[in-house]
C-alpha cells in the first residue's frame, strides 16, 4: 500500500459510501479482528480526515487495516495504476492482450 496517496484514501471509504466515522467503527473492527491495537474511536474521527489530507504520516499498521478493509478494491483504485494505464492507452505502448506479431 506504499504507492495509495491520501487522495485513494478518501475514494476508498468514498466507494462504500461510508462517513469519517464508520470509518473509524471499520478500522476499529479490522483491528480487533487481527488483533491490533488501534487509537480510541474519537481518536480515529480525527486523524482519518488528516491521512486523507496528507497533513499527518499514517503507521504501517494503519495501512494494512485500509488494505485488509478494502482488499477487493485496493489494486484497482490506485492513482498510479491509474494514471500508468491512462499515460498508455491509445500511444501504442499499452500492448496488453496483444498477440507475438502486435496483432489482436
């Protein structure tokens, strides 16, 4: 989860439709569910919005939580996923599915 910027933080919980404090709730759960110790819910409410600001580093452990939460969306939302795919669409360089001769 090195290369989710604090912008994919926000898209992330964005994507479920969820607020600044079930967020929190989730993290909390994820935590205990794999044994971590996390910060108090009101502690979480506070430095979520500021992850995803970039005005606070976040810790590993907080980046696996986001991770383990959203596993099946993490790879796909990732800017420079994004931005990789888009620079190459259409300029002949994305060669994704393409047989040995360049042909489809």
């Amino acid at each position: 989860m090195t290369d989710v910027t604090s912008q994919t933080l926000r898209l992330l919980r964005e994507s479920k439709g969820w607020d600044v404090p079930r967020m929190a709730r989730e993290l909390r759960k994820a935590a205990r569910d794999t044994g971590e110790d996390v910060a108090a819910h009101h502690g979480l409410v506070k430095m979520i919005p500021q992850w995803e600001r970039d005005n606070r580093a976040r810790r590993g452990r907080y980046g696996l939580l986001y991770l383990k939460i959203f596993e099946d969306v993490a790879g796909v939302l990732s800017p420079v996923t994004q931005r990789s795919r888009a620079d190459h669409v259409g300029d002949g360089s994305d060669t994704r599915g393409t047989g040995p001769h360049g042909g489809r």
